[in-house]
C-alpha cells in the first residue's frame, strides 16, 4: 500500500513538469513531442467560475462518438490529410464527459426523452417531451401535474431573450422541447391530436403561443405544413395538414414576427430583435449535400446569435442538427457525414461570434446509431470506401482491399441493421444472401447505402454513451460520466451560481 501512493506520487511529480528532465531517446519523435505540448495545454487550463450572461447548446442529432469519428475523418480527408489526424471544433474545447442516454422505459433512447433530459433535468420515457415519466404516452389525461420546467423557461424568467433552430421540423422532438409539453411527440398539429384531448394543444400550436408570449424570439428549421390549414399551398411547395382551419404562420406574423421561408427572405430578415419564424421546408430541411435555396445550419444560427445578442440580459440558444440522425437512419453514411461537417462549421461560426468569458457552450448528442467499422484499414482509407491494407514499410495504406472471408471488399463503415441488409427477402417471406461486391467509386457515392446485417427500413438508434464538449463559465463541471440531464444542471448552475 505504500508504495502504491508512493508511485502516484511520483507520478503526480512528473505530471507536474511537462519538461522531460532526463534524455529519452525518441524526445525529437513528432508524436512525442505533441503529447509534450498536450501537457502544457492541461497544466494551462483555468477554472472559469463567471457568471454566464448566455447559453448555448449545440446538438447533432444521431451524433454519437462512431459518427463524430466519421465526421472527423470525412472533414480531415477532404482537406487531404489522412482524417484521423483530424480535430473538429468542438473538440478543441476543454472539457468533456460522457453521456449516459436511455429513457427510464428505453436501453435505446428516442430524441423526445432525450430532449426533455437535457432541457428539463430529468430522465423520462421515450415518445414525450417536457413531461415526466409518469406520464402515460399518448393519454392526455395524464399531463396534468406532470409537466417540467424546461431550462428555457427558467432563462425566460431572468430577462434572457430564448431561441432555436434546427434542420429538422421545428414541431420536431429535440426542438419542441425547447418550448412544448405533450404526451406524444407525434402531436406536431391538430389533426394528430386524440379527439378526447382536451390538456394540451398541438406542438405547433405551443410555439406560437411562446411566440405570442414573448417566450420564443427565434424558432428556425422545417414543418411549414403543420402551421397552415389542409389543401392550402405552402410557399415552400405542398401543403398544409392542419384541420382547424387556423394558419399560424399568418397568426405570427400579425404578432409582429418575421417570416422566412427561403435563401432571399432570409437574407432580409431583421436581426435588430424582431421575432423571427424561418420555416424552409414542408417537412425537414434539405441534406446539407442538396441543399438549395434555403440557409445552411451555420447561417441560421448566426442569424439567431445576432437577433438574440440584442437582449442585454443575454440569451439562450438550442441549435439541432436534425439530419445527422435522418441519414443515419437511411444507412447513407455520406449524407450523414457531410451535415456532420455543416454542424461543425455551425459551431465554429458561433464560437467566433460569442464571449467565451460569459457564454458558456456545450456540444453533445442525443444519442448513437448502430452504425459500426471494419477493420483492419491501412491509414488515410476513406472512410466512405473500401478498407485498404495496411502498408508495413509506409504510413499510407497499400492501395489494395482487405477482404472478408468470401473473397469479396468490404467498406470501413457498415451498420448493424438497416435498408442496406445483404440478407433479402425470398419469396416464401425468409430471408437469406450474401454480401454484393462493391467497388471504391460505388461506395464513396453521395446516394450509396452502407451494408447492413439486419434487414430493417429504417435502421435504429444506439444506446451508448456519446460526448459531451464544453466551453464557457463552469464548463468544467461537464466531467467523467454523466447521466444526460445532468446537463440540464450545468447550464441552470453556470447562469446562477450564487
């Protein structure tokens, strides 16, 4: 026992120093001397306890520690480096923890209980937002007495002017749970509602009652049909779904609120304060990699910076990146990487706009996906093709595929289940195949479909911890592992300290 605290110790001592005091023989090695400078880097970090005046929290959706890994090669590669090398925004910021996030009734979570974790404080079931787990989804009759006091509203209270946007729907569950209280996240409009529900009104229907309020400044994204009435045309193409005949995107606007809808009007829209409602799409917004005629991540959560920077109480922010989670989902890894790297640029865009001495900044996820990877691939392999060889006398990979024990390529990344599945099914309703060949220019196709093992539409989230980054006054409480609505804790401790 003693000399086990005699050792740490010692290594206490030596950490102290990022110095190296005797000579070792690879001290000239590159990678040697950037664990040094790593050192000073630690020993260099201060404790900001300030006051934060704002809050931002930056979410990609589906963005577990696998995709960000993907993300981090895909953005790496594209500037021509091998990609592992790589560092992305966020994760230059100096703190971090790990995230635990299930719902109470979930091992793998949904967005609506995960959302309701980090803005509400406490854990609850999957498919509700801004309630607690003794709500019963779907039943109305439930909510009363159930409901929780989001971060937002608490932010509200302070005198903080609050907003969001995402690239999913704004009635969408990571976002709602900026400012809605419903039993089912599938509420997004009236004709979703339960005839017999008489607790709550639909998702679309809260936020321009927030909006109305002078809860909500700014709420940018998708959904345009849940805001206007049946068979009416949307000024983003298609039309409307509600059944009550109400059109909300009017409603706000004689409230004063500014209306976006595509690259031009959004250009225009005022950031002096005035409420600003950007609704893109029908639906979600576009895939960074199609996107069109509409504004990026990176523009739209600059846009809600500066509206939101008017209010010298300070603000509070929720930026999504939806998409992320949707082409996940879809099995398309390069629709996922390439709105992993629009988030990216969305989160340096806001970092270079805010006071990091008062806004304290926090990117995580909601959860993981069950997306997975192959080994063992030789260095700079793209992570959207093939898995080349490793090279024994060089440091780039050989040129050649690996192969699997069907002598056929497979690629770096591929997904537990999904649309992909190389199992098909057979006329009498089994399934049963094998692997397809597939070449390096298939596979690094913006439309390729990862390989997949479990024949599913649509392939599932993950339940493995993901990160949380941290930046701003007490970012360092964000720290080893922690259940995900702890976060809530960071943020309501760090704009009340005292």
């Amino acid at each position: 026992m003693k000399f086990r605290y005699l050792s740490m110790a010692l290594l206490a001592a030596a950490v102290a120093t990022p110095v190296v005091s005797q000579e070792v023989e690879q001290s000239n090695n590159e990678w040697f001397q950037a664990g040094q400078e790593r050192i000073k880097t630690e020993l260099a970090k201060q404790t900001n306890t300030n006051t934060a005046k704002n809050v931002i929290l930056m979410i990609a959706d589906g963005n577990g520690v696998g995709t960000n890994y993907a993300t981090r090669l895909f953005m790496g590669q594209q500037e021509g480096g091998f990609g592992d090398e790589y560092v992305l925004p966020y994760e230059n910021f100096p703190h971090l923890a790990l995230s635990k996030v299930y719902n109470v009734n979930a091992q793998t979570p949904d967005s609506a209980g995960t959302g309701t974790a980090m803005m509400g404080g406490v854990k609850t079931k999957a498919g509700i937002i801004g309630v607690t787990e003794d709500v019963d989804r779907g039943d109305c009759s439930t909510l009363p007495g159930n409901e929780v006091t989001a971060i937002s509203e608490i932010l509200h209270d302070m005198g903080k002017s609050i907003g969001f946007v995402t690239t999913a729907r704004v009635t969408h569950a990571t976002p709602a749970s900026t400012y809605a209280k419903t039993v089912d996240r599938n509420f997004e409009d009236d004709s979703q509602l339960p005839a017999d529900c008489d607790t709550q009104t639909d998702i679309a229907s809260q936020l321009l009652n927030g909006m109305e309020s002078g809860f909500i400044q700014v709420a940018m994204g998708g959904g345009a049909r849940h805001f206007v009435p049946e068979d009416e045309e949307l000024l983003v193409g298609g039309t409307g779904r509600r059944t009550d005949e109400r059109n909300l995107i009017d409603e706000a606007t004689d409230l004063g609120a500014y209306h976006a809808y595509d690259n031009a009007s959004f250009a225009d829209a005022p950031t002096d304060g005035t409420p600003l409602l950007g609704l893109f799409e029908s639906s979600h917004m576009m895939y960074s990699a199609d996107r069109f005629d509409e504004p990026s991540i990176a523009d739209m959560a600059e846009a809600a910076v500066k509206s939101l920077a008017n209010d010298e109480d300070g603000f509070f922010l929720q930026v999504e990146s939806g998409r992320v989670d949707h082409a996940n989902h879809a099995g398309n890894l390069a629709r996922v990487v390439h709105d992993g790297a629009a988030f990216a640029e969305a989160v340096e865009r806001v970092v270079d706009m805010v006071d990091l001495s008062e806004t304290l900044v926090i990117v995580t996820a909601d959860h993981e996906h069950a997306l997975a990877f192959n080994g063992y691939c030789g260095r700079g392999s793209d992570i959207l093709g093939l898995c080349m060889g490793i090279d024994g006398n060089g440091v780039e990979h050989t040129g050649e595929a690996n192969l699997g024990s069907d002598g056929k390529p497979y690629t770096v990344a591929g997904y537990l289940n999904g649309p992909g599945s190389v199992l098909i099914e057979q006329a009498d309703g089994t399934y049963s195949g094998s692997r397809p060949d597939v070449t390096e220019e298939q596979a690094t196709d913006i439309d390729y479909i990862q390989q997949a093992l479990v024949p599913r539409s649509s392939e599932t989230h993950a339940g493995p911890d993901v990160a949380i980054y941290a930046n701003g006054p007490w970012s360092y409480l964000v720290d080893g592992t922690m259940e995900q609505n702890v976060i809530f804790h960071v943020m309501h401790h760090a704009v009340n300290p005292y």
